[in-house]
C-alpha cells in the first residue's frame, strides 16, 4: 500500500509538470517513432487497451480512478489534464507513460506476474502515437472487439506442439492422440472422440481439457495451459478451425 502512494504522488507530481510546461524533464527523444502509416482504432488501438490496460481500467477496476475502456473516460482530463492530446502524440501523457518516461510512472506497472505486466512494445507505442497524430479518433458506440484471424500453421500447431507432443506426438501416442497435424486433432483420441467440433466452442472438449476442467485425464498439470492460449484456441475452434 505504502509503495503505491509513494509512486502516485511521484506520478502526479511529475506529470503535472509537464503539462505544466515549465523546463520539459522528460526526455522526448527517447519516444519511439510513430508508425508511418495510417492506423485502424478498431483492428489496432483498441486491442493494445483491452490486452494491456482494461483489467485495471475498465470496469471491473479503475486504478488510479482512470478508465480506458470507453471513448467518455479515456479522454476525461485527470489531475495533469487530459492523457490523449489529438493531434499531438509527442506531449500526449499516455505516450510518456506508456514509454517508461516518468519516473515510477511505467503502465503497465512493472510486476512479478507474467503477461499484463510486460512493457508495450515500441511498435505498439508507434501504433498508439500515429493514432494520436491522426487525431485519436474514437467511433461513437460500442465497441466491436476485434479478434485476429487465427492460423493452424502459426498460431495453434506451435502451441501444441510444444506443449503436447512429447506425449502426444511422433514418439508417443497417449490415448492414440495427436496433435501434430490439423487432421490428427480433429480425429481425436481412443477414449474421447473427437475433441474439436468446428464452429461449435461448446462442443469442443479439448477446450475444456486446456482450462483445466476435464477431471478424468492422468496429470492435469501437463493438460492445463495458460488463459490467453486457452482464448487463442477457442477462437480457432470459433473460426471454424481451419
Ligand atoms: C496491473 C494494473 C495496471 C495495468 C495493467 C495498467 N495500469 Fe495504469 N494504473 C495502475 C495504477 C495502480 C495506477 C495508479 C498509479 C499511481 O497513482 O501511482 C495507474 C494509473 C494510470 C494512469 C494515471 C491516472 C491518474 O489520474 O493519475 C494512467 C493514465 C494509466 N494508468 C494508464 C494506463 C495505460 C494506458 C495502461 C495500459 C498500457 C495501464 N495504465 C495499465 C495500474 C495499472
Ligand atoms: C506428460 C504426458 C502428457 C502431456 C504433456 C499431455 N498429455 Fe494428454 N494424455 C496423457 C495421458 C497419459 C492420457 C491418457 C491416455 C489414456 O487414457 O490411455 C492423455 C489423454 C489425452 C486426451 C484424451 C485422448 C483419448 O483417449 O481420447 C486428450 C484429448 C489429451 N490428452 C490432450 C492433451 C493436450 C491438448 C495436451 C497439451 C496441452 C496434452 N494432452 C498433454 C499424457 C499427456
């Protein structure tokens, strides 16, 4: 708790300055580029929010008192001013903070837990940036959660691969099942069945076996993978799972 408070007084302190525009501290040249290209808010931006800020500003939690989640709270000014200058990317506080630039200020705050902890990448800071420079349109509305196209080859073979196949692949066959081709999972195994019925995300079991919820199979350690590659492989099942 103590840690916290320390930071948020750096925090506000700091950027209030800036906004302030007294001798600017933050060093601007450190900023990555933005990307030299026009951005879609949809396909681009919003994803960056939804995977890196929203579980700890949107709706089930709003740190900091701030919100990302919709157009409304996104733009309205905290104790600096406004965090999303439209047009101006390079003294926008979102940019700053998000590139590591103030102090003790890093968003995603830096923490021992794997995945929304990790920093944005200097592409995805390029993309937020140009999205700024191009005016930080929002479309009025909900949102439409825009979900990547999901690959066999890249995406899925990969992650099962290594995950899977030492026990299910070339050298052994548990259960007589496969997953080192798309028609070997779609065949299934001796005691299942076929685990992936495409389209139909309720039908499928192997979903249920990687969230940890099929209570029947030995070690369920080495049948549990993470959230994120569980939502990668419901979307595919979704896509049809080509
Ligand atoms: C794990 C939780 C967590 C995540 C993820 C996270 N934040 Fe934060 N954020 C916080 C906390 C905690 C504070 C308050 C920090 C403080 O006051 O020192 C904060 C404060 C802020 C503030 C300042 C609000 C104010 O009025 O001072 C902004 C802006 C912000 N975050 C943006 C982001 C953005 C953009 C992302 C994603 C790139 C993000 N945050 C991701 C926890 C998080
Ligand atoms: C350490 C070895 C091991 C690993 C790794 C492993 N499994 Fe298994 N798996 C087993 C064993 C043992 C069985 C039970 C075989 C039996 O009943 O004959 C099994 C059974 C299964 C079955 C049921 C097959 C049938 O009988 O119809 C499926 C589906 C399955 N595993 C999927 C997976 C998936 C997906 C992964 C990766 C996320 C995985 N397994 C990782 C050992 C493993």
């Amino acid at each position: 708790m103590k840690r916290i408070r320390i930071k948020r007084s750096w925090f506000l302190a700091v950027s209030a300055w800036a906004i302030a525009a007294f001798a600017a501290p933050l060093d601007l040249g450190k900023l990555p580029l933005p990307v030299p290209r026009k951005v879609d808010f949809e396909k681009e931006v919003y994803p960056i929010f939804s995977e890196k800020c929203i579980s700890c500003h949107g709706p089930k939690k709003q740190k900091g008192k701030y919100r990302i989640d919709t157009k409304e709270e996104a733009f309205k000014p905290g104790a600096g001013g406004s965090f999303i200058l439209p047009g101006n990317s390079e003294k926008s506080s979102l940019i700053h903070i998000v590139a590591g630039l103030i102090e003790e200020g890093l968003m995603p705050p830096p923490s021992e837990k794997k995945g929304e902890s990790e920093p944005l990448s200097k592409e995805q800071i390029g993309i937020l940036r140009s999205w700024i420079d191009q005016g930080a349109v929002w479309p009025d509305g909900p949102i439409k959660e825009y979900v990547k196209k999901i690959t066999f080859k890249e995406d899925v073979l990969p992650l099962l691969v290594s995950a899977c196949a030492s026990c299910h692949g070339a050298t052994a066959q548990e259960g007589d099942f496969r997953v080192d081709s798309r028609d070997a999972i779609l065949a299934g195994g001796k005691a299942y069945g076929k685990v992936i019925q495409p389209g139909n995300v309720e039908k499928s079991t192997l979903l249920l076996i990687v969230a940890g919820k099929d209570e029947d199979l030995p070690q369920p350690e080495k049948h549990t993978l993470r959230p994120k590659e569980v939502e990668l492989l419901k979307n595919w099942v979704q896509q049809g799972a080509e």
